[in-house]
C-alpha cells in the first residue's frame, strides 16, 4: 500500500505489504500527532460503492433508491475510518457532505451523525450548468482555506469531481474513500497529507504504540 504525502512535516510515507504488522514507521506517529493537534480541514471522497449502480436522478440528491450507493466494504472502511479518528483523538468540529446519500452515510457510519448536507460540496456534473460548477469547486476550495474554530478539525465528504475541480490534475485517480488532509495557512493551505481509507488503521495503532 502506498499513502501519498506532501507535507510541511515531511511525511513521505511508502510502505511494502508486511510493513502493517511491525512496529509503526516513525512517520505515522508524526502523522497521529499532528492530527491531533487540530486546525486541519479533512476532504475526503466517499466510501466504495457498487460499480454497477448509476444516479438515476442526479437532480434529486435527496432520493437513496435511485443512487449509486456504498457497498459493504465502503460500510465497514467508513466505520474503521470514524474508529481510527476516535482512538487517535482527532478534535473533529464541524462535518459537512454532499446531498447525496454515499456521501452522507459514509460521515454516519464513521460517526459524524451530526453531519450538515450541503449543496456546496454535491456532485454537479452535465446536470448543472458549468458556471454552477465553478461555483461549487470554489466553495469546497473556499472551505479548506478556512481555518477551523480553535482546536478543531473539519471533514468534508464529497466526490471526485469537486475534488478535482477544487484541487487540481494532481487528484485524478483519487480513490474512493480517500482523504486529503489540508491545513489551513494565511493566503491559501498547506497539503499535509493523502490517506487511503484502509490505511487510517494503521495511524491509529502509531497513535496507541508511541
């Protein structure tokens, strides 16, 4: 498994298969504390999702039936992401989704039950006009300049279009699940880290060991 990192802390994270059941790579640990002093905004792609499911009508996000939907491994990656925030003591604030369903159980299941839909971070796509694209993909990038109340860390669940649209070519084979771990500086952010969402597990451990 591979994290990719670009990082102020320099977190260059490269891992080979057996390196999960040894002792923590010191760059986990880094990751854990840095985590937990908070002042991140964390956006992260929804979970896995059935492939051969399709938004039957993408201009009603707040109709389940007729969405793609998270399978079971996005359920249970989404639930091992919220157990991994807990155990590695992450002060998360303020949670935010888009409207669609995918996007808002993965912030439920990972325990964000609090978590506050928004238009801003929804899937557009041909449906919308592009001057409505451009808008939302400002207000996600507008979102992760934000510096969060004190002491807290923010999450966005959205999609791999507003993620790209936000953040650049760099995000093209952004996975589902993914997280992007941005903290906030005057006059734009700083890239901490990207993190797939079966390797937060693996954080958490860092955190308990160290």
């Amino acid at each position: 498994m591979t994290m990719r990192t670009l990082s102020f802390i320099a977190l260059l994270l490269v891992f080979g298969g057996g390196a999960w059941a040894q002792t923590p790579r010191p760059e986990l640990a880094a990751l854990a504390t840095e985590l937990q002093r908070g002042g991140h905004v964390i956006v992260v792609r929804h979970g896995a999702t059935h492939a051969n499911q399709a938004d039957l009508a993408p201009l009603n996000p707040e109709g389940p039936a007729a969405q793609r939907q998270l399978n079971d491994k996005g359920r249970d990656a989404a639930r091992a992401f919220g157990a991994a925030l807990k155990t590695i003591g992450v002060p998360v604030g303020k949670t935010y989704t888009s409207r669609f369903n995918r996007a808002f159980e993965t912030a439920v299941l990972a325990g964000r039950v609090d978590a506050e839909k928004s238009i801003d971070i929804t899937e557009g796509g041909l449906v919308v006009s592009p001057i409505e694209n451009a808008r939302r993909a400002a207000a996600l990038k507008k979102l992760a300049e934000t510096p969060p109340a004190a002491g807290t860390t923010i999450i966005v669940v959205t999609h791999k279009p507003n993620i790209m649209d936000a953040f650049g070519k760099d995000w093209f084979e952004v996975r589902e699940g993914e997280a992007s771990i941005f903290r906030p500086q005057p006059g734009g952010t700083v890239l901490v880290a990207r993190v797939l969402i079966e390797e937060w597990p693996a954080i958490a451990t860092a955190a308990v060991r160290r």
